[in-house]
C-alpha cells in the first residue's frame, strides 16, 4: 500500500513537472517563431528606422516605411490611459471589499468582478462603438468617439477584474495585528485602510497594477473596435490611434508571404512580446516578493 502511494505521488510530481516543461517549451517555441520571422525584416529596414521612424506606411508605391513609434506610443497612450481610470477603481474596489464591505455583500460584488473578467473583449468593444463612443462625442465635441480615450476606458474595465482580486488578496494578506495596533493608536477604520494597510501591502498592489497593465497592452479586438486605427502619429487623447496588436491583427491576414511587409509584422509581434513578458516576470517577481515577506 506505501508502495502504490509513493509510486502515485511519484507519477503526480512528474505530471506537474512535465506540465511546468511544456508551457515553457511553448514560450520559447512562440520566441523562436516570432525572432526567425523578424530577422528577414532587417535586411531591407534597419533597427534604427524601424525604432523611431514616425511613419508606418507599408503600401507606399514609391518607398514603403516601416516605423513602429506611431503604435508603440498609441499603445503606451491607451495603456496609461486605461491604468489612470482602473488603478483607483480597482484599489478602492478591493478595500472596500476587504475592509468596509459586509459579508454578504462581499460574496454578491467577488462573482460579479470575476464575470467581468468573463465578458469577451469583443462585446466589449461593441459596447465602446454604440455606448462610449458617443457618450464622449456629446461630452467632448469631439469629431469622432472611436479614439484613444474611448480605447482607455474599455480597457480599464477589463483590466479591473485582475487589479481588484489580486489587490484584494495583498489587503486581505496584511497581519490583523497592524489594524489591531492602528485602532488601538486611534485611527478610524478610514485612516487605517489608507495609512496602514495599503502601504502594508503595497509591493501586492503594485503587481497587481502591473498584471492589469500587461492584460491592457496586449489587448487586440477591443482596441481594434473602439480606437479608429488611423496610422498616423497620435496628439491627443481624442484623436484617433492605431496599437501594435490592431495593426498586427488588421495587417497581417492581407499581407502577401515572405515579404517585407510580412517579416516586419513580425518584428511588430517580437517587440509586443517582450515587452509583455518583462512586464509580467516583473509583476510575478514583485508579487512574490510580497508572499514571501508576509510569511
């Protein structure tokens, strides 16, 4: 009977390993795939122009330009935009879930977060075209709704779901005996969720902020929808914009194979990923980091 159990143990312990091996096989696959597809690019485009050339025009007749500043800076403009509306929501949404929020409301507003996390990126951009859009056509005056304002917001809903569980989990985290001490200090229930627990917790919230921040930039129907993915250089908020993913996803069921075109859509995707992933293994760093000083 020991035998059997240890050998159980045994063949559980290798089916998580194996499963541990395979998704990182996987992330160097995709690494690979995307680096052999963009080298091809940089016989005909330098590094340099691709980095800070303003212009992507790839069907110019005369002379094709590749350049990723436009999009790189309509993604950051979308991203920030989204982390300036979902960072307070968020954090104010999990301290009051953690801290003010009675049990029984708790249990009905968690689902309702983690449905959020559910809706598909594409009903979400149709609710950014027929709601959001024209909400901030009347409000502003502006032009047109399909901007990097409307983009923002939609992607700060769907950025909230990660900041607000993971942030509520780095409050929850906090030792009862700092809230113990602040009250018996004086401090009101308020001062102690601000002053006491929140920074306690800061190095959680932070990663959570950051996994919000990596779900917003890697994001690709709804900022396809909501943006109206013009290719020009981005000015304002209220202009319209063109990301790395919408133009990865517009482009590159169109481009004919093994062109340039083809290679630097790639190159596109290659810059995308990185940028994800040192994001990602930033948040997972501080994060634990965070678990390792609470225990």
């Amino acid at each position: 009977m020991t035998m059997k159990r240890q050998l159980k143990e045994k063949l559980i312990e290798w089916f998580f390993l194996l499963n541990g091996i395979l998704v990182i096989l996987i992330l160097g696959g995709i690494f690979i795939l995307l680096l052999k597809n963009a080298l091809p690019a940089f016989r005909e485009v330098s590094l340099k122009d691709f980095v800070i050339s303003p212009i992507w025009n790839p069907d110019a007749y005369d002379k094709p330009t590749y350049g990723l500043l436009p999009m790189l800076v309509s993604s950051l403009m979308v991203t920030v935009g989204a982390l300036i509306v979902a960072i307070p929501l968020g954090i104010g949404t999990a301290a009051y879930m953690s801290d003010v929020a009675r049990p029984r409301v708790r249990e009905i507003v968690k689902p309702l977060v983690e449905i959020l996390a559910g809706i598909p990126s594409v009903v979400v951009g149709f609710l950014g075209i027929v709601l959001v859009g024209p909400f901030i056509t009347h409000l502003t005056g502006a032009r047109n709704g399909l901007n990097a304002l409307n983009g923002s917001i939609l992607l700060a809903v769907m950025a909230l779901p990660t900041i607000i569980s993971l942030s509520e989990d780095a409050l929850a985290s906090v030792p009862r005996a700092y809230e113990e001490a602040s009250l018996a200090l004086g401090a009101n229930k308020w001062q102690t969720v601000v002053r006491v627990k929140i920074p306690a917790a800061a190095s959680g919230i932070l990663a959570a902020c950051m996994l919000g921040m990596g779900r917003a930039i890697g994001e690709t129907m709804t900022v396809l929808m909501a943006t109206g993915n013009a290719a020009a250089f981005p000015n304002s908020f209220l202009g319209p914009v063109k990301t790395m993913t919408s133009t990865i996803a517009i482009e590159l069921g169109e481009v004919a194979y093994y062109t340039t075109h083809f290679y630097m859509l790639f190159a596109v995707g290659l810059i995308l990923f990185i940028i994800t992933f040192i994001i990602n293994v930033i948040s997972d760093i501080v994060f634990h980091k965070h678990t390792r000083a609470q225990l």
